[in-house]
C-alpha cells in the first residue's frame, strides 16, 4: 500500500553512525495526540511504562496499557492519543541498516534485507512477554548510560528482540520455497560478493560483475536488489565510503589519495558521494577523528 509522501517523517538521527534514538516521552492530560498521522522507513517500537493510550496502526486501533509494547513496522502509517492524565512511555526508533552486514550473508539475506523490504512483518501489539520486555528495558538502559561497549551491547540486544520477534510474532509474505531460492542465489552470488570485496578499488561493471555469476545484466540487476536491498551501485559505493571512512581514520594518507585508493577516480565525485552517505565531508570527518 502506498503510503501519501506527506504524512512521510524525515528522520534524524542524534549519531549518523549509530542509527538509533529513544524518547522518553511523558504526556499529561486525556485525550492529548502523542502524534498525528506519520509514516516512516524505520522500525519504531512503542513501550509503555505507565498509563493507557489509544495506537492506531493502518487504521486499526488498539488499546494499551503498562508493560505493553507496540511495534511499529516500516512504512506503516501510525497514530497515537493519551486515554489517561498521566502516561508515560519510550519510543524507539532504529534504522535496519544498523545490523546490515558490510558483506552479504546468510544473517543479511533471510532475514536483515527480508525485514527492511517489509517481506518480514511483526505484530503491532505484545502484551506480557517478559522476555522481549527485558530486552527492550536493557537496550534503554544501555543507550542512557553509553558505558564502554554500549554500542556492541545495542546491537545485541537488538538481534535478540529480531530474534523473538520473527519467532513469536513474525509473518513472512516469503513461502518456504522463495526462502531456500533467496539462499540457492546467494551462493551463486558469492563469487561476485568476494570480487567486490577484493577489487572495490578497481573499475566494476554491471558487464563484468554479471558475468562472474552467469547472468544476463537485467537479470543480474535484479537478483542482486533482492538479495541485498541495494543496487548495484549503491553496494559498490557503499563499500568504498566505509573503506576510505577507515582510511580516515587510520593513515596518513591525503584525501585525493583515498579517494583514489578506494576506486574514486573524480575527487570532486568522492567528496559528493561521501557526504552522501555519511552526511559530513571527508575533511569535516577527518577533523572530528583528530580532535
């Protein structure tokens, strides 16, 4: 379902590194909107320590109270109001690419790409499962605290509740038989994830990349959104941006020479492309690793 472009929430992130945010949200009076009609591209996930309130998700209302947890699927268009005078609740919002792995794998592909293109849907309401409870009350925790590690521990806590969540409240729109293809073609696209990863500094075409898994270029295109949730493209440049993001961080080399050592033949290109994909520019990042 088409969602309208105006009700879509941009959504900013306090760490462009570390995709995730938690409001502690307290509202006051019966009958206050919590938020209007919205929709986004993250999963959100709604606990309430206290009080009642009225969620609706795609039109369909539900009512909760302490200890329940909402969650929030992508795109899915919600709105929320106060049922009491005194309500208290978090709101957790997580970007997907946080748990994309730099490589593709069988984690990416049966279930992290699954959840970001929605084939992977949860239930909007749980209600007395203490398991996944702790871990979002942990995961909160750790994220006000931000001790050594905290972001390791996030990342954790986070496939654990993906964990629960795809075994108790999961609905795949993926039969049995598109899930052993989705496996079937990440083996044959292994070679091609390997030759990425070994020659991202070199010139990589759809022609050449293609070829390596014995596919017409329209095909190979195709497969290879489905399985990662990326073009091409945006794989390929992907990689490279988190290369010369180490490069950064880690030599002494100069930006022209990152640039050109992680398959950016324009520096004028890179610097667009960097800003693009980690919102600073390469020198503003530098800076900030020098500080």
């Amino acid at each position: 379902m088409e969602r309208p472009l105006s009700l879509q929430e941009p959504m900013d992130m306090p760490d462009r590194f570390f995709p995730i945010k938690v409001h502690h949200c307290i509202a006051n009076e019966y009958g206050r909107t919590l938020f209007t009609h919205h929709w986004h591209n993250h999963i959100e996930f709604l606990y309430f320590t206290k009080g009642s309130a009225l969620i609706e998700i795609n039109s369909v209302p539900f009512e909760v109270g302490e200890g329940d947890l909402v969650v929030v699927n992508a795109k899915d268009l919600h709105y929320g109001v106060s049922q009491c005078d005194d309500l208290v609740y978090y709101a957790m919002i997580v970007d997907i690419k946080l748990l994309h792995s730099h490589s593709v794998d069988a984690i990416e592909t049966k279930f992290i790409t699954p959840i970001s293109q929605n084939q992977i849907i949860f239930e909007s309401k749980i209600t007395g499962d203490e398991q996944i409870i702790t871990c979002i009350s942990s995961l909160i925790g750790e994220l006000n605290r931000r001790e050594l590690g905290y972001e390791l521990s996030i990342k954790s806590y986070l496939y654990r509740i993906l964990t629960i969540l795809l075994r108790s409240y999961g609905t795949s729109k993926m039969t049995t038989e598109d899930d052993l293809l989705r496996l079937k073609n990440l083996e044959r696209f292994t070679p091609v994830f390997q030759y990425i990863e070994e020659h991202y500094h070199e010139d990589l075409t759809v022609e050449l990349l293609s070829g390596l898994a014995g596919l017409s270029r329209f095909h190979f295109s195709r497969l290879f959104k489905e399985l990662t949730g990326r073009t091409v493209t945006d794989y390929i440049n992907t990689l490279r941006i988190n290369k010369s993001e180490y490069l950064l961080r880690n030599s002494r080399l100069n930006i022209s020479e990152i640039a050109l050592s992680t398959g950016f033949k324009d520096i004028y290109y890179f610097s667009r492309s960097f800003k693009k994909y980690k919102h600073v520019s390469p020198s503003e990042m530098r800076k900030s690793f020098h500080e």
